[in-house]
C-alpha cells in the first residue's frame, strides 16, 4: 500500500456552474452550499477519509472564491492549485494540474460530483492492470441524463456511447486513476474535453479500464440533485 503514503488527488474546480444559477447563485458549482458548507467541503471529507496526502484544485472561473475560502481552512493534507486564465476544458485543467503531480499515478475528480469510491482499491486495481487510466464506473437504472461506458471480460473499456434514455448501464462517475506520463505523452490541444479528446479518442489502444464501484453516487449539476445533497449528506457526513 505504499502508493498510498503519498497519494495525490486532483480535483477539478473550474466550472461554471451554469444550470444551478438559479440555486446557488454567481459561484463557482464546487462552491455550491449543502448544509452550511461548500461542496468542496465534503469532497475533501471523503480525501481525508481516503487517506490522500495531496491535493491540486485546477481552478477557473472566480477562483478567488474558493482560494478566499482555502485561506480560511486547515486541513491535514498539502493543497496546492492551478488557475486556467482561460476555460481549457476537463483535459486541459488536468493537464495544468498535472504539471504539479510528484507522482506516477493519480487520482482526478470532477469538483461537483460525489462518487464515494475506495481509492485504495482502485489505484490497486488500476496498478494491477497496468492501466493508463481507469475509470470508476457506476451502474444506473433508468437513466437519460449519462453516456454508457462497456466494457470486457478483462474490465477494458471498449466504448463509449453516448446520452440516451436507457433502463441500465454502468456510468463514468468522473473519478480517475490517471498515469501521469502516459497521459502527458499523448499530442493533446491545451484546451480540450477530456471525456471526448483523450478517452474516446485513445479508447481503441485498449489501455483504458474500468473498475465497477458500489458506491454512493451524486452529481449536483442540476437542481433537483443537488437538492438531494442536502437530505444526504446530513447521514453520509457527520461534523
């Protein structure tokens, strides 16, 4: 479990937030209230929890508010952070924050979804595999709102379809164990979708793999979930 000691997570931070104005107002969505607290918050709970020694916000739009709020906070691991001066997109916010990755293998997660994933069990998972990246994935019932990810007997992911109304699949629940070389390897714009550039770009080298979780899942980018935060998070996150 050495990888552990000193595991570095990057959290994506940088969005807008658009579809939850009429919610949480001009903020940054990973800055969204639940209980008092900022998502955020409770994304660095579950870190703490998951034993992660480091984190890099890749930072964007009105990034004062949250490094305001970082100035104010005394958590038990290094945070560190990148600011896009322009949108770069998923790809390129983490491969700004990658430049600031010490390790070979890193764990990315989007800034305003909650996939309570043990991270030591996938960065084992990810090792053993030999992965490049590896994606934790969900499976959803009834669902229109997601893209499906397949996958093969061995956990490659072989595709990537795309949003429709489906009555099962399992889902990207946008948490990561990325290889930092051979990510950064790759000829990528410095702005780009990470989702569509460098997954659905690369799937058929068969380096991608999947790692199905049974875990707790929420993204707050619509109000009716992140309305569901509010009622969840008072059991799943005490103090």
């Amino acid at each position: 479990m050495d990888h552990i000691a000193g595991m570095e997570c990057i959290v994506l931070a940088g969005g807008l937030g658009t579809r939850l104005r009429s919610s949480i107002g001009d903020f940054p969505k990973c800055m969204a209230e639940v209980n008092g607290k900022p998502f955020l918050h409770y994304i660095f709970q579950y870190l703490l929890a998951q034993q992660c020694s480091r984190v890099i916000l890749s930072l964007g739009y009105k990034h004062e508010v949250i490094t305001d709020w970082l100035a104010e906070e005394s958590w038990p691991f290094e945070i560190d952070y990148v600011i896009e001066r322009e949108p770069l997109g998923t790809g390129g916010g983490i491969q700004l924050a990658m430049q600031k990755a010490s390790t070979q293998n890193v764990a990315v997660l989007n800034g305003d979804t909650m996939f309570s994933v043990a991270l030591s069990k996938l960065f084992s998972f990810h090792e053993d595999k030999k992965s490049a990246t590896t994606l934790a994935l969900k499976e959803m019932f009834d669902f229109d709102r997601y893209g499906v990810v397949n996958k093969d007997s061995d956990s490659h992911i072989i595709s990537f379809e795309e949003k429709q109304a489906r009555k099962q699949g399992l889902i990207n629940g946008g948490v990561y164990i990325i290889n930092k070389q051979d990510f950064l390897d790759k000829v990528l714009p410095q702005k780009f979708s990470f989702e569509k550039d460098y997954l659905e770009a690369f799937v058929g080298e068969q380096k991608f793999y999947g790692y199905e979780a049974d875990a707790y899942f929420i993204d707050i980018g619509i109000p009716q979930d992140y309305r569901q935060a509010q009622e969840d998070f008072k059991t799943l996150f005490q103090g």
